[in-house]
C-alpha cells in the first residue's frame, strides 16, 4: 500500500472526521489519497484558521482535531494555532508536508525545520522517516495529545516518503481507564475541608467536562458550599445556582475577590497556572486543595498544600461521600452573591447606543437558549463577557484565557457551527482581531453554516486602550480606520447589517438569529465605562460587611 493511503487509512482508524487546511505541492499524494475517504476536507483560507477550527473541534469533542499545511510558510502558520491548543489544553493533531529527505532537487527552497519549530508548543513533534512506521506515529501523536493534559502535535510527512510503498498494518484504539486518586489524600482534603471555617469552591478549565459537571453540581447541592469558576471554567455547573458567586475575570480586586480574601480553604478543581491566575497565593495564607487529572505545577502564585490527583469526576465524587453537608456559616458568601449580582447587572437594561457591552451580554443571553453557543475573540468585551454572561451550560461561551490570542473567534464559532447545527452560534469579535482571519467568511458560506457574527466596532485596539488608562500614559498609538464591514461581508456572501439605534440592533439580532446565511453586524460599541468600572469601582466599593 502506499504510505499515503495507508497514511488517510490510520487517521480513518482514529475516527477522523474532518481535516481544516491548505494542502500543498508537498502534500498531492496525500491529497489524492484522502479523495476516496469519508474524511472530509475542510479548504480554509488561511492555514492559522484551520488550527483554530481544529482546536476547537479538540475542545467540543475531546478528540483531536486535525489540520493539514504544506511545507515552510503554510506550517510556520500553525504556530499561533498549535499554542492556542497547547496552552488551552485543547486535543488537536497538525499534518505538514516537507520536500523529499532521501534527495533534494530544489537545496533549501523553502524548507525550514518545522519539527524542532514546533517542539517547545506541542506535546509531540515528529517526522516520518518511513513509511513503515506511520501506524505507530499516527497512533501515538493521536494518544499523546488527547490524554491529559491534552495538547497540540504535529506530524510531518516529506513528498519521498508519502510515495513509498509501505506494508504495515494499523493499529488498534486502545481505550483505557484514567486512575482514581488515592484514598489518603481524600481523606486528607476532606478533614481540611470540614475543619475550615470558611471553604470555597473554585471551577476552572480542566472540570469543563459533562462527566464533571454532574459530580460538581451533587458537591455543591450535597455540602452546601459557595463556588465560583474561571473564564474557562464557565457553565461546568450551571450558574443560576443560587450558590454561584460569579466568574474571577481579573486576577484581583474584582466584587468577587471579598469571598476569596476571606476564605480560608480553596478547593481548586481542574485549574493549572496556565489559565491566567483567577487568585494569588501567599505564604500563610488561605490554603489550596489542588483537584486535577495532574499534579500542580507550582509557581510563585500557585502553591496547594493538597494534590488530590486522578480522575476529576470520581475525585469530587469521592470527596462529596467523605465531606458531607457542611456546617460552617456561609452568610457572607451570600451577601458577596448579592453585591456581585447587583453590580454586574447593574447597566443590563441601559438603552444607549452606542451600545454598552454590559448591555450586549444581556441583549444575547435573552436570546439564546441553554445549549447555544457563544465564541469570543480576544479583548476588553472578553472581560464583561466572563463577568456577565451567565452560562447554563458547560462549553456555551467559548473563550481564550491561556494563549489569549486575537483572530481565533471567528474560526472557532465556524468549527462549533458545523459540529452542532441544530445550535444557534453567535460569534462576538473586535474589529481588530475580527479583521485578523475575515477571509474565513468565505468558507463560512461556501460550508452553508447559518450564524451570526457580531463586530464591535471602535476603531481601536480598545483592550490596550484600556490597560493604557489604567496605567495613567496617554492615549497613542491604538486607534485605526476600518472598512465598509457590511460591503465586506456582502461581498463573500453573507448579509451584512449596521444598526442605527438600540432598539434596531435587537430587531436585526432577533432576525439574523432566525434566518438561514452568514449573517455580520457591525455594531458601534461604548467602552467609556470600561475604566470607571474594572480600574476604579471594582476596587472602591468590594468591602462587604
């Protein structure tokens, strides 16, 4: 068989669905092989968005996604996707084309060393040297990148290679069973927990699983105890709870941050120091109970004094037997519950126009069922977003809080539309990072996916506007010019609109979301408060008595 059908035949062996990507002269073999499969390519526009779309197939399925780049250019552009997915956690799997090894004809053209590129941001980088040894490395990148810590990796077939015949055999989809944590750590965790005086619960990425979802919410219904969640952590458990106190977007001095100062004992479920830190830890100071598939990477910030270590959703199941209803007076959880809900719906129903973002966050939650999504670029509406938006569900606000990178939130909503068609899938991006993949539009028509794509438009880099403030410079140096975004839209296809009012931005929203098309609306976007709020308010007013 010839390495590149037996190639396409090993990723049909792990249940490949979907290959994003730009194929290359390097890759034709491959491509011809992969013409007869069930496997469907994916043409993207840009090689970084088929990563992003990869990724986030990754992060919705727990399989990895897999993307395919040419040799040089096309996979030094996977270096910003393949960091997303390695610092996100997200399984995904990158296929790149190299120029034959065995004998060059073209010296150096283009050839760069891809694998030893990708080695510090992946979990496994590897080129096949033979073809006999494709079933393995296809096995192994597959294994490696999504057991956990899932990650990214990147396997790279050279022209010479991808033409030999070759013939080994496929190998067989393992499953296996994560490892349960010990019992004397349990019971260690438990004791901290009911000697405390004033426990709390964190949810951070890692818990982002359905399994973990129900084992939380029996933990919090079944002890009594007050949580609150990361960015990433969004919608484990749903957070109408009245035991929710609410998101930790900012590292410190948020409304929230009065329970986390006055806690005493932390139980940190499926959080790692890669995610920004949603709390700092201090010598002496409240202690941690680390709850993960891994043990904690400690830092200056981040030092538990427990590691309850296995699988998440039998670890919290486990400790919700051995901690049982909790005794401790939580009155001041519930009054840090109730200024939090009061502040952060506290311009909900403000009309103005250009519109809050505050306003936004309501105007989308009104609209959108339990399971729908939201995916986010990357910038300050991020913020009101994490804070605000409350999630009923786990992965229904699709956010960065790792790599933090501009230009994923279009890709991403597009790779969670064609995953969950019944869903409606609204996409909210700057116009910065927005224009960052645009070209992605045309493959969101070309793929027929009925979404929404909502521009805030500031004609600025508005978060560094806002750290700038913040920070007492000037303002220099962050504001641009923008295109005709409802032309542009028009023409790839989709239906652009602008609004020119409040109440005329609803009744657009109300129709996009029920129509068939790409539908983008350019929406002006009021940032004034950004500064009085997440600089000023938030740290004069958190004391709570």
């Amino acid at each position: 068989m010839k390495t590149s059908d037996l190639f396409v035949k090993a990723l049909e062996n792990e249940g490949v669905e979907y290959i994003y990507g730009i194929p290359g002269e390097e890759n034709l073999d491959f491509l011809n092989s992969l013409k007869d499969s069930p496997i469907e390519l994916v043409l993207t526009r840009h090689e970084q968005a088929a990563g992003f779309m990869a990724a986030t197939y990754g992060r919705l399925t727990g399989k990895p996604g897999v993307c395919l780049s040419t040799l040089g250019p096309g996979a030094t552009n996977f270096v910003t996707a393949a960091a997303y997915a390695q610092l996100g956690a997200m399984p995904m799997v990158m296929l790149g084309g190299q120029k034959p090894i065995r004998k060059s004809k073209q010296g150096r053209f283009q050839i760069v060393d891809v694998v030893n590129l990708m080695k510090p941001i992946t979990k496994y980088s590897e080129q096949i040297v033979d073809g006999n040894n494709v079933p393995a490395m296809v096995r192994e990148a597959f294994r490696v990148c999504s057991e956990e810590r899932p990650g990214a990796g990147y396997l790279e077939l050279p022209e010479d290679i991808a033409e030999e015949d070759s013939g080994a055999s496929i190998f067989d989809v393992v499953s296996h069973r994560r490892p349960d944590a010990n019992d004397l750590c349990l019971e260690q965790a438990a004791e901290m927990i009911k000697n405390a005086k004033m426990p709390l619960l964190l949810i951070g990425a890692g818990a982002n699983r359905k399994r973990s979802s129900k084992a939380l919410r029996d933990f919090i219904d079944k002890t009594g105890i007050y949580f609150f969640n990361t960015q990433m952590g969004k919608g484990v458990v749903d957070e109408r709870h009245e035991r929710f106190i609410g998101t930790a977007a900012l590292s410190s001095h948020d409304f929230l941050h009065c329970a986390i100062e006055r806690a005493d004992v932390i139980i940190n479920v499926g959080h790692d120091v890669i995610e920004k830190p949603p709390f700092f830890m201090e010598k002496g100071g409240t202690k941690v109970i680390h709850v993960n598939f891994f043990a904690a990477r400690t830092d200056e910030v981040y030092f538990p004094q427990i590691n309850v270590v296995g699988d998440i959703c039998s670890s919290v199941s486990r400790l919700t037997d051995k901690v049982g209803k909790l005794e401790q007076d939580m009155t001041f959880f519930g009054k840090v519950k109730a200024n939090v809900d009061e502040r952060t719906t506290k311009y909900f129903e403000d009309r103005r126009f250009p519109i809050l973002p505050q306003r936004l966050v309501k105007i989308l939650r009104d609209e959108l069922g339990d399971e729908d999504i939201v995916t986010l670029d990357n910038g300050v509406y991020k913020i009101w977003f994490a804070r605000n938006y409350l999630c009923h569900s786990n992965n229904t606000l699709l956010l960065d809080n790792a790599l933090a990178t501009m230009g994923a939130g279009l890709p991403s909503a597009m790779a969670a539309k064609q995953l969950n068609p019944d869903k409606k899938v609204v996409s909210v991006n700057g116009d910065g990072g927005f224009l960052m993949n645009s070209q992605e539009l045309e493959l969101a028509v070309r793929m027929g996916l009925d979404m929404v794509v909502i521009i805030l438009n500031d004609s600025a880099y508005g978060m560094i506007k806002w750290k700038q403030e913040g920070m007492g410079f000037d303002n220099f140096g962050l504001d641009f010019n923008n295109p005709d975004f409802v032309k542009y839209a028009n023409s790839f296809g989709a239906i652009g609109h602008r609004p020119d009012s409040h109440d005329e931005f609803q009744s657009i929203l109300k129709h996009a979301l029920n129509t068939k098309g790409v539908h983008l609306i350019d929406l002006p976007v009021d940032y004034s408060l950004n500064h009085s709020i997440l600089n000023v308010l938030i740290k004069e007013s958190r004391s709570i008595g």
